[in-house]
C-alpha cells in the first residue's frame, strides 16, 4: 500500500526545519548504507549522532504524534528515527534498491523491522527538477513527488530510487516504521474498514450497526497486531 499523508508539518515547522538544515554539517549518506545500497547512493545526510539529527527528529515525530492520518494507517509498534538527506550538485540520486529488512537504532541497540519505509517531503517541489521518489511494483513504477510537509508511505520491501536532482537541492526526511500488523495487506485492509466506519458514523451518526462493524475492527487488530 502506498499512502500520501499531507500536512503533516505546518509552515512555521517547515521555515524552522530549513533554517537548521541550512546551518548543518552533512556528511556522504553512503555512511549508513548496507552492501547493496551503498553502491548506488549518492546523497549527503545528517550524522544520526549529530544534535541537529536529534532535535530535528523530535520535530518530526511530535508532529507524527498529531496528526490523525497517521497512526490508523501505519499501526506503529517502532519507529526509526527520522533521518534527514540532501540530493543536490554531485551528490544528486540514489538508484534502484531495497532497504535493509532490520535497522538497528545508533546507539542502542534497539532493532526495528523495516515493514514501512517513510519519506516526509520537505522542499517546494517548484524548487528542484527531477528529485522523484519511484517505487517499483512488479513491472509498473509509481512516482512520487509531493508539496513540503506532505508524507508518503510505502512497504519495505519495495524496490525504490530517487532520480537525479537535475536543479535546485531536494530536502526530506526519512525513517522506517515497524508495525503491530507486519502485514501489508492486512494494514491495507483495517485502514480501509476504519475509514469506512468513520464515513458511515459522519453520515448516520452512531447506531448498532457502526457498533458493531467498529467491533469487528478491533477484533481483527485484536487478532492480527503484536506488541
């Protein structure tokens, strides 16, 4: 499933965001790449360990926090710290390849299962050429490119690339969430039904049969989520 969450960050979090970024050290994101990533990742990114990563993920996950879209959609167990990258001048693309299955928190030692991979826009898309996020799915390609602020999240295991930023500096967040249901499908479905009994509840208001479907939907997380 592939799901674009928008707003997730406000315009004063947004200009906060930039004004940081700006002043920040970047080091080559090859240093946190696997084996077979490291061969085709060419973007600059924040050390994880730096204060920057961590005052700036805070921002991120507070806002992840708030916003109604997200929890219902990723059922999150873990999530990864967000990360923050760069393509831009050289260091501009990021080709074919698939996230590491398990991601171990820097110093920690907390392990994450990669279930969903989550790419938080943070530039003006009128502000860089190319830059596109392109999922692969079996032989067809969703491309991705959204206004600042906006979310997309999108399986792990999915084979994805970043095209070259051909103009301007392309600026995003990224970061792995470990569901309670590590089932694409099944999160695709509960997402489904819950939007589905909020839609009825909007239009009927409560009633035995919004009861009994909500139920049924925490029946079938009962069911299917660890924690």
């Amino acid at each position: 499933m592939l799901l674009h969450i928008p707003q997730v960050l406000n315009g004063q979090e947004l200009q906060s965001l930039h004004q940081a970024l700006v002043s920040s050290l970047w080091v080559d994101g090859r240093a946190s790449a696997g084996p077979q990533a490291v061969l085709v990742k060419n973007n600059a990114q924040l050390a994880y360990e730096s204060e920057a990563a961590r005052s700036l993920g805070l921002v991120v996950l507070k806002a992840l926090e708030r916003h109604p879209g997200f929890f219902p959609a990723a059922l999150p167990r873990k999530t990864y710290p967000p990360g923050f990258n760069r393509y831009g001048g050289q260091a501009n693309a990021y080709g074919k390849h698939v996230d590491n299955a398990v991601r171990v928190v820097p110093d920690s030692g907390l392990r994450v299962r990669t279930d969903i991979s989550c790419t938080l826009f943070l530039s003006d898309p009128a502000s860089y050429e190319g830059g596109e996020l392109v999922i692969h799915e079996g032989r067809s390609e969703r491309r991705v490119k959204l206004p600042a602020g906006d979310m997309v999240l999108y399986p792990g295991n999915t084979v994805h690339e970043v095209t070259p930023v051909t103009r301007g500096e392309r600026l995003a967040s990224f970061f792995w969430v470990e569901s309670m249901v590590r089932s694409d499908e099944q999160r695709s479905l509960l997402l489904e039904m819950d939007m589905a009994i909020m839609q009825l509840r909007q239009q009927f208001g409560e009633n035995p049969a919004t009861v009994a479907l909500t139920g049924t939907y925490h029946n079938l997380l009962r069911l299917w989520a660890e924690t």
